[in-house]
C-alpha cells in the first residue's frame, strides 16, 4: 500500500512538471497568451483520474504560488494569480476535475473523453475571461474579446489533441498500472 501511494504521488509531481513545461510553449496574443497549459491539464486529468489528476493540477498551481516560475512565460507568485490571467489558472484545478469526472463516467470511450476536455475548456475559458474582467475591468465584450474568443480555435485543436493522446496512452497502459492510479 506505501509503494502505491509512492507511486500516485511521483506521477502526480511528474504531470505538475509537464504542465510547467508546456506552461513555457507560449505564443503571446495579448493580455493572455496562447500555450499548451490547457493541453496538459487535459492529458494530467484524463490520464490520472480525478483524485490525482485534480492533486496533480493543485500541486502545479501551488508551485508557481510558491515562487517556481512554472507558468506561462516563467511568471510565478501571487502577484500572477491576482494577475489578469490568474483567473485561467485557478481554474485549472477545477477543469481537471470535471475533465476526469465526465471521462470517468464513460468508462474510457473517447466520446466521453473529448466531451470532457469540451467541457473543462468551456468552463477554463469562461472562469478566466470573468476574472480578466474583474481583474482589468473590463466590460464583458471586452473581456470576451480579450480572454475568450481569441481562444475558440486553439482550444478545439487542443481538445481534439489531448483526447487522442490520453485515449491512446490510456489503450495502451497495463490494466495493473491503471488499477494502481484507482486505489
């Protein structure tokens, strides 16, 4: 039973570091910056599950909280979560959640994997434009302008991306390594 936390906890650190990573393959487009955070949030929920998929997303925001320059452009700190696009990542936790949730009640099949990051993003996007109006006052077109729309085709490449990679990996995982996630 230790060993199988162990290995919950080194997975949920690794898939924090991965969305640290693509947190840095960032395109600047405006106030927000276009990345492949969203990519890895999908991909950490869909593959961990929601216990450990939404740890692990907590465990990433936590980290730039602390000071580890792990999202987009090397930012960090609170400063960047009271930030006009601290909206985004607060949401991240609760995107992986529900990303997991809906996939996990479709038992693996891929409608339910992309109907969940559908999901996630419509509520990423929507959580982050709020708090990009609030954050910048900003009127709701505004702010649509600025944090949302800009955002709708990226965002369906990246849902169309990160199902079919997590639905592969998923395949092709051992039943023994996915029942070690569960427990």
């Amino acid at each position: 039973m230790k060993n199988n936390k162990l290995f919950q906890m080194i997975l949920a650190s690794l898939f924090a570091a991965i969305i640290g990573i693509l947190a840095q393959i960032s395109v600047p487009i405006g106030t927000v910056p276009l990345t492949l955070q969203s990519v890895a949030v999908f991909l950490t929920a869909i593959i961990l599950g929601k216990k450990w998929g939404t740890i692990s997303v907590s465990l990433y925001v936590l980290m730039g909280a602390i000071g580890l320059p792990v999202y987009a452009g090397g930012n960090s700190g609170f400063a960047a979560l009271f930030g006009p696009t601290g909206g985004y990542i607060i949401s991240f936790i609760l995107t992986a959640f529900i990303c997991a949730f809906i996939h996990e009640l479709g038992r693996g099949k891929l409608a339910f994997i992309v109907l969940g990051n559908f999901v996630g993003s419509l509520l990423l996007l929507t959580l982050g434009t709020l708090w990009l109006k609030v954050a910048l006052n900003l009127s709701f077109e505004a702010a649509f302008l600025a944090g949302f729309a800009p955002f709708i085709i990226s965002n369906i490449l990246q849902i169309v991306l990160a199902s079919l990679v997590s639905f592969g990996v998923l395949k092709r995982l051992p039943v023994k390594f996915l029942a070690r996630l569960e427990a």
